[in-house]
C-alpha cells in the first residue's frame, strides 16, 4: 500500500518520464531512418512557389542542354541554363493557373500545324501539312522509342508554354495605357525650359585623404540601406599552383631532337646486315610521309600567301629556295623545322562556275540521289564534252543538273573567293588552270564541271612542310614537380601557408567571394570539385587540399567562411566609401560658405559664374557640370529671378539662380504624348514584368544540396 501512495504522489512525474522516454524511441527511430527526413531535400532540386522540381526530371534536362551545347559549355553552364528556363516556367505557372489560362487541344493543334509547316516529314504531295502523318509519327514514336516519345512531349510542352506567355505578356500589353494627363506630363517634362545661372563648387575640391570615413559609419549606411547589401554565403580561398611545364632542359632536348633530324646518319639495318644511310629533313623526298612520322603535325598539302605564314618565320622562309629548311624555332607551343617544298605564282582569288553531280555515299548527298559514283563520273564527262561544243548550255545545265543549292541561282557561279576557301581538288583546278578551262575534278560531294572565269593578283605562294613538336614536360620534371607539392602539402601540416609559400618563393592567389554554385575559380578555369570542398560543412578555416588541375596541382585553402546575411564593412566599403566620402565633402564645404549670391560665392570659391540654357526636366543635364536631377529639380520649383540655397550635387555644391522659364505652349491634344507613355509601358512589361514576378515569388533553391 505504500509502494501504491509513492506511485500516486508522483503520478506526473512518471507521465513526463515515460512521454520522454517514448520520444526518445521515436526520435532514435528518425535517425536511424535519416533517409526520411532527408529525402526530399535530397531528390528536390528547388520549391517555387509551392511546386517541387525534381532532380531526377532536373538532371535529365541538363543532359539535354548539353547535348545541344556539344562541346561549347560546361556541365555548370548547363545547369545554369536549365535553371533559368526551369525557373521562368514555374514563376509564370503561377499566373496561368491564377488566370485559369491554358492550352486546349484545338489551339495545340494549331501551335503544332504553325510550327511544323516547313518540315517536309509532316506535308502531303501537295506541301501542306497532314496532320495524319504528324500522328502516325507520333505513334510510331510512341511505340519504339520511350526516350524520342518523351522528346516529342517536351517539344508540345515547350511550344505550349511558349504560347501561353506570349498570351500572358500580351494580356499586360493590353492593360497598359497613357492617360490624357499623363501625355500632357511627358510633354511638359519634354518642352518646359529653365535658364540658370550657377555656381558649382566640386567634392574634387577636397582631396580624398583629408576626409576620414570609419568603419562604424559604413556598417551604419549598410544597415539603414540592407536591401542593397544583401550577400549569399561565400568562401575566400587562397592557393599555390604547381605548373607541370617544360623545364628549359626539356626544351632544349625537344630542339635537340629536330636539329638531329636535319642531318644525314647511317644506321645498321639488321634485315640487310648492312648500314643503311638514313638522309635528313633537308633531303627527303617523300616529304609528307616523313613529316607524318615525325611531327606533332599533320601535313598540309597547300600552298600560301606570305600573309598566311606565320609572323614568326614569314621574312624568313619567304625568300629561301626549294630544299632549305629553317629552325628550330618556337611557335605558337612548338617547336618547328620548316621546309620549303616548292613555289609557284598563283591568284589570290579566282572566279568559277560549276554543275554538281553527286553519288550515292557523297556529302551532302539527298534521297533523292540515285547514281552510283561511276555513273555520276560518266554523266559528268557527258556534260563536259558538250560544253566544249556549246559552253551556253552552262547554265541550263545548272539549273537541270546540279546539287548545289548554293550556287543554282546564280548560273552556278562563285565570284571571287580567296585561295583556302573551296575543297582542295576544286580550288587546285580553279587556281592553277588558266581563265576559260574546263574540266571534271572529284571532291567529297561528287563530281564537279568547273570553268574558271578570271583570276586577281597573281602573286608568289609557298608549300611548306613543317615537324612540330609540342613543348611539354618531360616525365622526369613531372615527377619534380609531384614531389614539391607533396614537400609543400607535407611542410603545411606545421606550418604557415603564406609563409612557406614565400619561402619557397610560390605565388599565392587569393580568391574571395567564392559562391556556393560558382563554377570557376580565376587563374584555374572550371573548378568545380574546389569550390563543393570550400562548401563541404566539414572543411573548416585554415583546411586545406590538394587537387589535380589542368596543367598541373593546386593546393588550396580556405581563409574565409561568410554566412549569407549583410555584407561586412569591408566588403562594403568599395560602393559606400564614395557615397559617404562624398557627403562629408558637401558637409564641410557647406561649412565654409557664408556667401549669399552667386557672385560672392564665385569669388570666395575662385570660380566663376556660368549658365546653362533650355534645361528640362525629361534629360535633366547642365552644361558644364553633367547629369544633376536634383539640382534641375530645385530649378523649376523656383520662381524667376529667384537665387537658391546651397544644393547637395552629384558632382559638387551648387547655388543656381534661375534666369529664364519657359512653360511649354498647350496644345488642343496630347494623344501623341499619351502614346508615348503607353509605349514607354509597353516596352517595360518584356524588360520588367518576369523579374517583378520572381521578386514575389516563394523560392527554395537547394541546388547546391541537391545537384554536384
């Protein structure tokens, strides 16, 4: 009975114990099931406005973007992309859904004729569009491929969308008006007129280093002005960069190299049992064979004009014979033999016309095309022989036969076009027969009938052969330059970055500002691991990691962890300087003036009064000072003849007397100026309308969370 009382007497404490004992459970429960709790964080990219975006549909996008992009952007580039369009879309949904706009099936068959009219897949024999073909292809689409399916959706998708915004920013077109009253303002504020007299007294006047501005007064500007110093959580990282470039050791071993090419040798040939003689650049026959073997640098079988040589050889090579070579020498990463192979005279541009027959296989080549290459070959020399008979058929010839799209309109013909533009069998023909030939060249596009029409500025061309070899580190200064950083990285876990870094005169390269979905790091190009590891919520200050990047290793660290919030004074002080600067000046200047009129206040300053003519208000500049809205302000709320206090500028401190007002004549009607209003509104709903929405707009972005 006892033990019974005790219990009843503390009845509300066994209640807490066992509620909390039973949270516990539950709780310990979550954390080994941490997936719950993380799992949309993990799998949503961000939340607009109440709608998730998914990583998985995000991810698929991106890899779209990149295929368009092919190698012209970056994973981040992408994603960027993605983002924006992602972004747009779901802002703007919003208002759809809020305005019940939306796109029926007889308008998307409509958007789907309008867009697919020219596409030859979807006409009939008469090159309209069918809609039965459009659907049987979608069905086909449907029922072999879920990936080309999925495509086509996001095509009706992105039309759909498309549409809807231009109905959307059409309807706010439409709202858009310029009052009566507003017209007549815009033309006030055009054509009213004020003459002034002024004196200007510039902040320049007082020299920057005898006004003091303190850190506690730029925090106090950052905080009466939090909207414009608003910052995202960053990271400042400093690091040291181990070039893996050639050592002067290793070049001259690369020059080594081509100077014992150019020299004859006798090697042992083990075949023959016999020494054969090996013979130098310099005396090769086969040059392109030797070339090929021998450089970096494919053999370009073509002649060219001094201007296309290299400015680094041009005056050199232009005057040697055929056989003379010329190097070692450093270009452009390599270093190089040049050969002169052989020189001719040569136009820099030709004139021709051509009839293009193609083959089966050929570039280029259409459906259409049935002939095999050597009935294309026979077809072409039946055209020629009876244009050496009758050359006026040329161009009914052109419009009958020939592939080239091109050309066709204009008889076949290319006017005058520089040496390197054509394929090589057509530009060879064209350049080195005279004016008048005829004759059939083959090209990867098939068989041409050329004629050459004329030829301009004849001048001296080169064939060069040049080996190039690419100057880059040997294995031995790889590995050098491998153990200075593993020396570095080690010598870090005691000591002082900036002060090793000196020791070992590195250069260090601070980089601030680092943002969580930064893609680059100045002076290292795409470097996204970098800036994931700056973010890592286990890095810490003073952490630091080694990472492998082009052309070498940095080793980096991070000296600074920002939190997203207001920008420190520091930071802040390269916009709020001026500004405070500035105001200080306007102060101290206002402090010494005691003058009352124009002339005094001229005299005491050493000025001088100057004028300004037919100031309006719509372009509120001076002459001789520049914009000053608040000073043309002041200007026509005075009254003619009246002097103003002392005005606060951009530029300076101003008295200003106002000499003349002209108010503009009325006008019977101001529709014309109304329109402008209208327009000027108009034009601002495509610069503003989507950046006011996103303003408003409810975001969650975890892409840093959620996308690498």
């Amino acid at each position: 009975m006892a033990v019974l009382n005790n219990i009843r007497k503390r009845g509300l404490f066994l209640i807490i114990i066992i509620a909390l004992a039973l949270f516990s459970f539950v709780l310990a429960d979550l954390f080994r099931n941490s997936d719950a709790l993380m799992n949309k964080s993990q799998n949503v990219v961000a939340t607009i406005n109440g709608k998730d975006i998914t990583r998985e549909n995000f991810m698929q996008k991106v890899e779209a973007a990149q295929r368009q992009m092919g190698g012209n952007g970056t994973t981040t580039q992408a994603m960027n992309r993605v983002w924006n369009q992602e972004l747009r879309q779901a802002v703007l949904q919003t208002q759809f859904e809020e305005l019940g706009l939306s796109i029926e099936t007889d308008e998307m068959k409509d958007l789907l004729r309008t867009s697919l009219a020219n596409n030859p897949n979807f006409q009939n024999a008469a090159g309209l569009f069918d809609e039965a073909k459009m659907n049987e292809y979608i069905a086909n689409l449907k029922a072999t491929s879920d990936v080309a399916y999925q495509q086509w959706v996001d095509y009706e998708n992105s039309i759909a969308t498309n549409s809807l915004q231009q109905d959307y920013f059409n309807m706010v077109k439409a709202g858009m008006m310029g009052t009566v009253a507003e017209g007549e303002l815009e033309y006030k504020l055009q054509n009213d007129k004020v003459d002034i007299k002024f004196v200007q007294v510039p902040y320049s006047s007082i020299p920057d280093s005898t006004v003091t501005v303190s850190k506690s007064e730029i925090k106090a500007y950052v905080q009466d002005h939090k909207n414009e110093f608003e910052v995202e959580e960053t990271r400042d990282v400093r690091y040291v960069m181990f070039e893996e470039k050639a050592s002067l050791e290793d070049e001259n071993a690369i020059k080594k190299d081509l100077t014992d090419l150019l020299k004859d040798k006798v090697e042992y040939n083990d075949v023959t049992d016999s020494n054969d003689t090996i013979v130098g650049f310099g005396h090769v026959t086969n040059n392109k064979s030797y070339i090929n073997r021998h450089s970096d640098i494919k053999f370009q079988d073509r002649f060219q004009f001094k201007s296309e040589i290299s400015k680094t050889i041009a005056d050199s090579v232009y005057n040697l014979n055929v056989g003379d070579v010329y190097g070692p020498y450093k270009d452009a990463g390599y270093f190089k033999l040049t050969k002169v192979i052989e020189t001719k005279n040569l136009p820099d541009s030709a004139q021709a016309r051509h009839i293009l027959i193609p083959f089966v296989g050929a570039s280029s080549a259409g459906p259409e095309v049935t002939q095999t290459e050597t009935q294309a070959k026979t077809t072409a020399d039946s055209l020629l022989n009876e244009l050496k008979n009758d050359l006026s058929k040329f161009e009914t010839f052109v419009t009958e036969f020939s592939s080239d799209q091109g050309s066709v309109e204009k008889g076949g013909r290319y006017e005058y076009f520089s040496y390197n533009t054509m394929v090589p069998a057509f530009r060879d023909f064209v350049f080195e027969n005279d004016k008048g030939e005829l004759g059939v060249v083959k090209s990867p596009f098939g068989f041409h009938i050329i004629e050459v029409e004329g030829h301009k500025n004849e001048q001296k061309v080169l064939k060069l052969g040049t080996i190039a070899r690419e100057i880059e580190p040997s294995e031995k200064t790889i590995d050098n330059v491998f153990m200075d950083v593993s020396k570095f990285e080690i010598a870090l876990e005691d000591g002082d970055f900036e002060t090793l870094a000196k020791e070992k005169e590195y250069a260090v390269r601070p980089v601030n500002g680092v943002k969580i979905l930064d893609e680059s790091i100045p002076g290292l190009s795409s470097q996204r691991p970098i800036v994931r590891w700056a973010f890592e919520e286990g890095t810490k200050v003073g952490d630091y990691k080694r990472f492998t990047v082009p052309g070498g290793y940095a080793v980096v660290q991070v000296v600074g962890k920002h939190a997203a919030g207001l920008m420190d004074a520091e930071e802040a002080s390269v916009k709020v300087l001026p500004i405070l600067r500035k105001q200080k000046k306007a102060a101290q200047i206002r402090e010494r003036i005691t003058a009352t009129t124009l002339q005094d206040l001229a005299s005491a300053e050493s000025t001088s009064v100057r004028s300004s003519m037919a100031i309006n208000m719509k372009n509120p500049t001076i002459s001789g000072a520049g914009q000053e809205p608040l000073v043309v302000g002041q200007a026509f709320a005075m009254e003619e003849g009246e002097t103003s206090n002392l005005i606060d500028g951009e530029k300076g401190v101003y008295m200003i007397e106002v000499t003349k007002k002209s108010p503009a004549a009325g006008m019977d009607n101001y529709q014309g100026f109304s329109y402008q209003v209208e327009q000027q509104k108009v034009n601002s709903v495509n610069s503003k309308l989507y950046n006011a929405l996103k303003d408003q707009a409810e975001i969650e972005d975890n892409r840093a969370n959620t996308v690498q």
